[in-house]
C-alpha cells in the first residue's frame, strides 16, 4: 500500500478534529513544489469532502483513531451530568463550545452537548446556540455510532435517551 509504514490502513475509521468522523480510502503520492508526498486519502462523507493529509503528519495534525469503549463511556458519563450553566457572554462561550468541539475529544464534545442541551421547561435557545448544539450532537453521534456499529440517527436517539433518563 505505501512504502513508508503507516498507523492507520485503507477502510479504518479516524477522527480528524475539525472534521469528525472518516474513512480512509488509501494513499496516493502526489509532487507538491517539487518534493514527492505520500498523502492519506479520508473520505468524510457527512460533509461531502475529502481530505489529504500527509503521511508524516497525520498523527501531529490530530488524526486519531476512533475512541475506545472506556474513552466513549468516558464521554456518556458526561453527558449524563449537570449541564454547567455560565452567566457569560454568549460570544465568549460559544468561542470556547467551538474550541471543543473541533478538538475531537469526544468528553469535550459531550460537555458542549450537556451544557447546551435544553429541557422544555427552560428558555428557549436562540440560533446559534441550537445551531453549536446541534453541530456537537452529531460529532458525538457519528463516532458513537461507528463505534457501536449502528446508524447515526439511532446513535442520536440512544444519547438523547441517555440524556433524558439523566
């Protein structure tokens, strides 16, 4: 497959940090100003895309392989806490929301999740914050739901389950 050894094979799920969820579809080499690179092909589907990441530099660009049970039940055990509420400006916490969700941790993610999640008896969200709610549900569900071998809108039913029963 590649003349340089690489973690990750063709068909393995990974998890880039801006982007979630993909599959790696193989390596191709490609001359980039003169000098010859071998390039991770990841399909991320959800999105449409597809990324090429050097070999030598996937794992320092944060590429990972999906979360092992113990770090997901890691996540879910923070989904099923308190939801932390901030008396911040928005603009401030939704920089940091951000900041977690792209950073593929899938407990930082599940706190995003936790925090912005709103019962029927509280106020309503505005846009943005059901936009960042929504954008940190799915992440989450994607990799859940690779890892449990199920589709993502029944990974989003059983968090939000798990959530309710919370």
């Amino acid at each position: 497959m590649t003349k340089k050894s690489s973690d990750f094979k063709t068909g393995d799920f990974v998890v880039y940090p801006t982007h979630g969820v993909g599959e790696i579809k193989g390596t191709e080499t490609q001359i980039v100003a003169g000098t010859e690179l071998d390039l991770l092909v990841i399909d991320f589907e959800q999105d449409r895309m597809t990324l090429r990441i050097p070999v030598g530099k996937a794992r320092t660009s944060g590429l990972r392989r999906l979360s092992s049970r113990k770090q997901m039940d890691a996540a879910l055990q923070k989904l099923k806490g308190r939801a932390k509420v901030r008396r911040t400006m928005w603009s401030r916490r939704a920089q940091e929301y951000e900041a977690k969700i792209n950073s593929g941790d899938p407990v930082s993610i599940a706190e995003v999740v936790r925090d912005l999640r709103r019962s029927s008896n509280q106020a309503d969200q505005s846009y943005s914050e059901r936009q960042m709610y929504q954008a940190a549900l799915d992440r989450l569900a994607r990799e859940f739901a690779k890892i449990e071998q199920i589709d993502e809108t029944a990974a989003v039913d059983r968090l939000e389950k798990l959530m309710d029963a919370a």
